[in-house]
C-alpha cells in the first residue's frame, strides 16, 4: 500500500511539473522575448529555488494538504486516504496536460480529498471547512487578478510606446553663494527626459538606454519570481502525500518532490505552455511584466498566510485582464479553459472515490 502511495505521489508531482512550470514563463515565450528552450531552462531552475524555499516557509501549507481538519483525524493517517487522494489528483493532472489545458494542481487535489474521504468508511467531510479555508481562496483570487490586471493595463497605457529612449540630460547649474564668503557654488543636477529616439539623438546626454531592452529583462525577471512563488506553493501540498507514507522525512519529502517536478516540467510541459502563450492572448513585454507581478504578489502573499491559491487561476486571470483590456483576447480559449477548472474538482473527487472504493 506505502509502495503505490509514493509511486501514484511522485506522479502527481511529475505532471504536476509538466502542467505549471511553464506557466511563469508563458508570457515571456508568448512575447518572443525569449525562445521555448531558454525560457524553459529558467523556468524549471527558479521552480527547484521556490521548492528548497518552501522547506523553511511553507509548513502552513503542508498541514493543510495533509487533510487535516477537512476529514476526521482517524482517516487522515491512514494509507488508503492518501493512495484515494494521490490517484484522483494523479489522473485528473495527467489527462490535463496531454490536452494541454492548464488546470490547478490545488483544484485537483481538494477535489481528491473531498472524494477519498467520502469513500471512507463512515466517510464524513467538513464542508465548512472546505468552503472557508479551500474553496473561497480558489473561486477569488482569478476575479481579484483579472481586476488588477484591467487596472495595470490602464496604467501602462500612460507611456507611448514610440517613447523608448531615456536619457540622462545635464541640467542648468544651481548657483549658490556661501554665507560671508565671496566665492559662489555650482551645482548640477541630473536631468531624466524620455523621450522618442530621434529626440534624444539632437541633445547632449550624458547616458541613454532602452526603455524596452530595461522592461525585458524585467519581464523575465517577473517571470522567474512566479515560478519560484509556484515552487513555493505547490511543493508542501505534494510533499504531504509522501510523509503520509512516511517513506521520507520532511526534508527528504520536499528534495524528491523538487526533483519531479522539475523533471516533469523538462519533459511533458510543451502542450500546455502553447496554450498559455499563445492561445489565451498575445502580450508584449510590458503587458506581461504587469501580468507576472500580479500573479506573482498574490501567490507569494498566499504562501506566507498558508491560503490554498492556485498559481494557475491566479496567472490565467491576470493575463485574461490584461488582454482583455488590450482587446487581445482569445474568448474560446477562455472558455475551454474554464470548463476544465470546472470538470477539475469532480473529476479528481470521482477517482479518488472510485480508487477509495477499491482499496
């Protein structure tokens, strides 16, 4: 029983690699700011940093996914529960990416919880617990991104984009005479003028750089912070499942998880980062560093108070907000990925019922 717990677990971290570790990086590949493999690369090295982080900040989310409080305690610690929860977790990611549809690894697993408890005997599930705690952080936070994705949108707007020079221009000198001295002061202060290239080339400057060229590497600086948060997030809710079978001890849990991931992520990850990158909407560079810091900021406030978010809800959302805004925006594709967050939570709790069942 401990043998198919640790083997249906590390599944749920391979795919779960294959359907998130991209999903930092999709609006850097969608932008063409960098190709598929780079992006890749950095994406499945800033997860491995989110994973060894969540080792010393994450224990909140470890307790949570461990069932606690969402079913009795008597069913809890037994193997059956989590084999149930890793199998309807395990399959639900699995059918997802060979889809390519990007769902919540969190959804799947609340949903296997909910089933593998039912299939219990004497199965009982809190369901007020399940509303505050689980669903609630789920079912907001894609509605609080896409807002503040509409808004960063707005704010972008201000800047044209003909405008891409900044440059350092020598101001007029400040004259100051000292107090009972005949000899007077100059000084000079830095002036930042942006401006379109072809006016920053009849001035004399003392540095110039790209506005754009700065906003990509900003970009992609956003982007490796949401794979880390995402890292952050979902490693102690996979690392739960394996200290149930105490075939690890928590350190060990979390390093094998890490490893998984990144690997699932380096081989299976293709379909699901073309739906991100180029299916939902197409941004440039500063409309996804807006979508990134969004998605970002609100996986990594939910990590520290120990709330259930999906990265995936909270990414799709932001980027929904800004192409929609920017009327990008590929309604269909929506859609479909909306019908399978959907489908995510009784799918998953209809296997892990199922497998409950037959343990």
């Amino acid at each position: 029983m401990e043998i198919l717990l640790v083997g249906a677990a590390l599944c749920v971290a391979f795919y779960n690699g294959a359907n998130d570790n991209f999903k930092g990086l999709a609006t850097v590949w969608g932008s063409n700011t960098l190709n598929y493999r780079s992006a890749l690369t950095l994406a499945t090295l800033a997860t491995l940093a989110g994973c060894v982080a969540s080792w010393l900040l994450a224990d909140a989310l470890i307790q949570q996914f461990s069932g606690r409080g969402l079913v009795p305690d008597t069913i809890v610690n037994t193997p059956q529960f989590a084999l149930g929860v890793a199998a309807g977790a395990a399959f639900t990611v699995f059918l997802a990416t060979c889809l390519g549809f990007p769902i919540s690894t969190t959804h799947a697993l609340i949903g296997a919880l909910v089933g593998a408890g039912l299939g219990q005997v004497n199965g009982e599930i809190h369901f007020d617990k399940l509303a505050q705690s689980f669903l609630l952080p789920l079912l907001i936070s894609p509605l609080i991104a896409a807002s503040l994705g509409v808004v960063a949108y707005k704010i972008l707007r201000a800047r044209s984009a003909a405008q891409d020079c900044a440059c350092v221009v020598p101001a007029p000198p400040l004259i100051i005479a000292r107090a009972n001295a005949a000899s007077l002061d100059e000084f000079s202060l830095p002036n930042i003028v942006i401006a379109e290239n072809s006016a920053c080339e009849n001035v004399s400057v003392r540095s110039r750089w790209s506005i754009s060229r700065a906003l990509d590497k900003l970009h992609i600086a956003s982007a490796l912070s949401i794979c880390f948060a995402r890292g952050l997030n979902d490693t102690p809710k996979l690392a739960a499942l394996l200290l149930t079978a105490r075939f690890f001890q928590h350190s060990y849990s979390v390093a094998v998880v890490g490893g998984v991931m990144a690997l699932g992520g380096i081989l299976a990850a293709r379909k699901v980062a073309e739906t991100m990158s180029h299916r939902i909407t197409r941004l440039d560079a500063s409309q996804g560093l807006a979508a990134n810091l969004i998605t970002a900021m609100l996986v990594i406030f939910a990590s520290k108070f120990g709330m259930p978010v999906s990265t995936t809800h909270v990414s799709v959302g932001s980027i929904a907000g800004v192409g929609a805004s920017a009327r990008t925006l590929d309604w269909q594709a929506l859609r479909n990925v909306t019908l399978s967050w959907v489908a995510t939570l009784p799918l998953a709790a209809l296997v892990a019922w199922g497998t409950a069942q037959l343990v």
